[in-house]
C-alpha cells in the first residue's frame, strides 16, 4: 500500500498573488466565484482507506497529500444569465472534469461569504475546455441575480484586459485581480511537441493568471453594466517558458458553445454518438488502445471502477503503463484512474498481434446506448452515455462493468490467499515416516526457511538420519483449499549402528553413511485453518557405500521413505 500511494503526491503550484488593481473589484466579487469539487464516493472511500493504512505507518507526508486531494481540486468560475433570467456558471472543462459534485463560493472584501451548493454540468466541450453549470433553484443563492454580460464586439491588441479569479497561494485559494493588455487577439499554436494540429484562436495577454485562475475571466471595462465589466474571454492556458504569455478563451468560441449546451436538440443525439463512435474504433490501432481508450470514459465509469482497476494495474501492468499512469497523476489523479480501466478493458479484449475493431450493432434511444464492437474478431458489449453533451462509455465488456462486488471478492481472495500462507518463508511440520527396509516407523520432523530446509528421521539411537535440503515450492491455490507439489534435493547423514558394525568388521577406514537424496511430496492447505497444512513426500537415497563392491555385503541401508506429516506456516 505504501509504495502504491506514493505515485499520489499532489502537483501543487505555490505562487503568491502579488499584484493587485483595485478598480471595481470589490462589486466585481459578486460575479466570480472560487469552484470546488468532490470526487466519486468509489475513489474517495478508496483514499479514505489509504489514509488510515498510511497513519498506522506513521507516514505524515503521505497523509497530508492525500488529504489535500480528498478536499478537492479548485478553480474560478463565473454568472452568466441567459434571456430568461436563469443563473448559470461558465468555466472550462477541466476545473470540472473530475467532479463528482459542485459548488462555487464567492467572497466580498469583508470576509462575507455565499456558497452555493449542488451546481449541475449542463454541458461540457472537452476540446474547447468549456463547461456550463446551471445554479440551483433552492438553497443558499450567489449575492446578485444576475450575470456579467458578455463582450459583443472584436478585442484589440494593445487593449486593456483585466483577469479575476482563486489562484491558490500554497493549496488556500486566494482572491486576485490583475490587469494587463492584450498581446495577440487572434493566438494559434500547434497542441503539443508531438502534434502539429493547430489549437486557437486565443487572446493573449499580459494579465496576470496563476493556477487556480482557470475558468475565470478576461474582463474589459464596460460602462452602463452592474458589474462594470464585460466578459471578453475565460482564462484557460499560461505559457511556462514566456514571460506574461497566458491565453483566454474568446466569446466568439464561448457563445455557440452556450446556444447549443442551452438548446439541446435530441434528434441530433444519434449522429453525434455516430461521430463519436467512429473516432472510436479508429483509434484502434497497433498493440496497445488504452491510452486511446481512457479518453471515452465516463466519469460514472471512473467513479466505479478506479479501485478495482488500480489494484489490477499496478499488480499486474507492465513498466510502461504504470508510467503513463503516474505521469497523468501530475495532471489529473481521476485520469490517472481512467488508464488504469482503460488497462483492464485492453486486458479483456486483447488478442495475439495488433487491434482490430468494427462496429457491429448500436440499440437504444435517447441518452443511453447499447453498443456491440467485434474487436480482435469477438464481440463485445458497451454501453455509451451521454455525458453533460459528450457520449462517453458507461461500461465496456466484462472489465469495466461497475459491479462493486468485484472489489468483495477480491478482498475475500486476498484474505484466503493470506490465511493459506503461500508466501511463507519458515514453517514446522511433524509427523511418521515408513523407512521400508530399515524400520516401518520414525519420528519426522522439519523445518523449512525460505528455499533451505532441515529434516530429521529419528527410530532409536541405533538409527537416525538428518538432512539439509534445497526446495522447491509450486503452489495451486483453488479458492479456499491451495495444493501445494513440492521437491527437494539434499544429502543425509545417517547415523546406523549396522554399517558401524560392518565397517569394524571388515576393517574399513571411511566415514559414516551419507547418501545423496531427493524428495516428491504434496501440501495441502485450507484457509479455514490459517497456517496449518497437510504433507506427504517420497524420499530416495543413494548411498554411496552401497554402490559397487559392497552392494552385496551390507543390504540394509536407508534407500526410500515414506512420510506423512502436519505443520504450521507463519
């Protein structure tokens, strides 16, 4: 548990907020407010136990980190109204991308606060990095009743902007207004080093935005408005490797996006999951889809899958998902968890050689779809959602299914497996052995530590014999009962007092009776009985003096056993 939780160190940036504007900030409070979210109750309980498992192990740093995580990742947002009078609150995609609920808090410069709870996505548009959050009718409501109007005209360079938001100082989000000018009104650049595609338009501009800012606006004064502002784009990006180079989202991209989130129009729905769909099953290619698969998951299939697939991935997955996995972790932990079930469904679905899929049937209606794909020439079962405007995957095949009780069974598997001990390293046993030609009964005794073991097979003081062995352990467990083969190879030192005897007789000078052996044997074991076991082996001698010329004066060695035993494993 310890090693696994330390991929979750949080990446927090700690930039303190240094320049201020006061003009119109304090009437401006009203408008914009700091978002908070809460994850999943599947990811959080998961966390939870965490958290109690590392404060058993005194791990301080690591239970301070997760509980950073657990109060949420934040943002800013602001009101906006549409023609009806309905309060909404606009914001980019990924301050909300992990939520399982929402609020929003906004904060006047006396300290006074209105926090409003139980925001509900409208719409999100992942590759604009937009969301629209609809404020409740009930319960605790924002200080005005209306939003900041939006700017209706084309920003100009060298213009001056104005930035609000909650960037946080350390991980306590703090109130900032910046002011700046614009820099490019009409910014472009390629997605990433690797993709060339070209993202935009932007506004650039010299502004300040910090993390925690995201989501919050660019403003431009405005005469005859309540709030003395317009809203000219949402601050979304800042360049690392510039100085003042951040981006904001222009209206002209936000205002269709609002006209479609406020007017949905279901007879569209099937084509868009069409689109989708097909995007999809592109993606399909080469021996390895989860990196691609984990951008279609649902935040319900994350919610209800992330346990069980982290715990799959990360004792399972090879180097390099586990590497992609903690990489995301720096962006998004509840992405992190979706390549760990993206993993487990490439794990389901995966054949010899490289992917291939196709669409076979698509049934339903509405915002719920059945999907049937032949992948690697099986089918397979999906169900697509239609997620806050986007159609994402609910579940998919026998992997991602959201059954909670898999998480049950694999703990009752993980407590059988302890209680039958296959991991051992020391254990006792005792019990009888059948010496055949030497005695029908002996004491046997034995003790094995990790790979080294010693056995004792005692008759009487005339007739004993030790041995050190090297073994080897082959475990089958079958859910509560693990049948254990086993061999081992060793030598014996037999003390006999008939081969003393003969050696006296025919006067020879050599040692006692060592013989070269090896045992076949059997355990079995049941998790009703934590640590006991059930034994029996085969043993086989090859005493050296009863090879060649004294084969045929001294018959009597030690040459095969049979043993039954019980013992204890710790």
């Amino acid at each position: 548990m310890k090693n696994k939780l330390a991929i979750f160190t949080l990446m927090l940036i700690f930039l303190p907020a240094i320049t201020f504007s006061q003009q119109g900030a304090a009437s401006l409070r009203d408008f914009v407010g700091l978002i908070n979210q809460s994850y999943h109750p599947g990811i959080v309980s998961y966390f939870e136990r965490a958290k109690d498992e590392l404060a058993k192990q005194k791990e301080t740093d690591a239970v301070r980190n997760i509980e950073i995580f657990l109060s949420g990742a934040f943002g800013s947002g602001f009101l906006y109204n549409d023609a009806r009078g309905n309060l909404y609150v606009i914001t980019n995609n990924h301050v909300v991308s992990q939520a399982h609920t929402l609020s929003i808090t906004f904060e006047r410069a006396d300290g006074s606060k209105r926090k409003v709870e139980n925001l509900r996505i409208i719409a999100t548009d992942v590759d604009a990095d937009l969301a629209l959050l609809a404020v409740p009718a009930g319960g605790e409501r924002p200080f005005v009743t209306q939003g900041l109007t939006l700017l209706t005209r084309q920003i100009e360079e060298g213009e001056d902007v104005f930035s609000a938001g909650f960037p946080g100082l350390g991980v306590t989000p703090l109130w900032q207004f910046g002011r700046g000018m614009v820099s490019n009104a009409s910014a472009r650049f390629p997605r990433s080093l690797d993709d060339q595609t070209l993202i935009g338009p932007f506004i650039q501009h010299t502004a300040q935005v910090d993390a925690g800012n995201s989501g919050g606006p660019l403003l431009t004064v405005a005469r005859n408005v309540p709030s003395g502002y317009s809203v000219a784009g949402i601050n979304t990006l800042r360049a690392t490797s510039r100085q003042a180079a951040n981006f904001a989202i222009p209206v002209a991209t936000l205002q269709p996006f609002i006209t479609s989130a406020l007017n949905p129009r279901p007879e569209t729905f099937r084509a868009a999951l069409d689109q989708r769909l097909a995007k999809f099953v592109e993606g399909f290619e080469g021996n390895s889809v989860y990196s691609h698969v984990s951008e279609f998951l649902s935040a319900i299939c994350i919610g209800e899958n992330a346990e069980y697939a982290f715990e799959e991935m990360w004792d399972n997955a090879g180097r390099q998902v586990t590497r992609a996995f903690i990489k995301k972790c720096e962006e998004s932990i509840v992405g992190a968890m979706g390549i760990a079930i993206a993993w487990t469904i490439e794990e389901s679905i995966k054949g010899k050689g490289n992917f291939t899929a196709a669409i076979k049937e698509v049934t339903g209606a509405g915002e719920e779809y059945t999907v049937v794909f032949t992948i690697n020439g099986k089918d397979v079962n999906s169900v697509w959602i239609r997620e806050y405007g986007n159609w994402r995957i609910k579940t998919f095949g026998t992997a991602a299914t959201g059954d909670t009780d898999r998480l049950a069974k694999r703990q009752a598997e993980r407590d059988a497996a302890a209680n039958l001990r296959l991991e051992s390293d020391f254990s006792i046993s005792a019990g009888y052995s059948n010496l055949y030609d030497k005695s029908n009964f002996a004491l046997y005794l034995n003790m094995d530590l990790s790979y080294f073991g010693l056995k004792l097979n005692y008759v009487d003081s005339d007739f004993w014999a030790l041995g050190f062995y090297i073994g080897y352990n082959f475990p089958i467990p079958i859910k509560t009962i693990a049948i254990t083969p086993n061999m081992r190879f060793g030598f014996d030192y037999q003390k006999d007092t008939e081969w003393d005897a003969f050696k006296e007789i025919e006067f020879m000078a050599i040692g006692p009776a060592i013989a070269a052996m090896a045992q076949f044997g059997l355990k079995v074991a049941t998790s009703y009985l934590p640590g006991v076991f059930f034994a029996a082996n085969m043993q086989y001698n090859l005493n050296w003096h009863t090879i060649g010329f004294h084969d045929e004066k001294f018959e009597n060695p030690m040459k095969k056993a049979l043993t039954f035993s019980a013992g204890y494993a710790f």
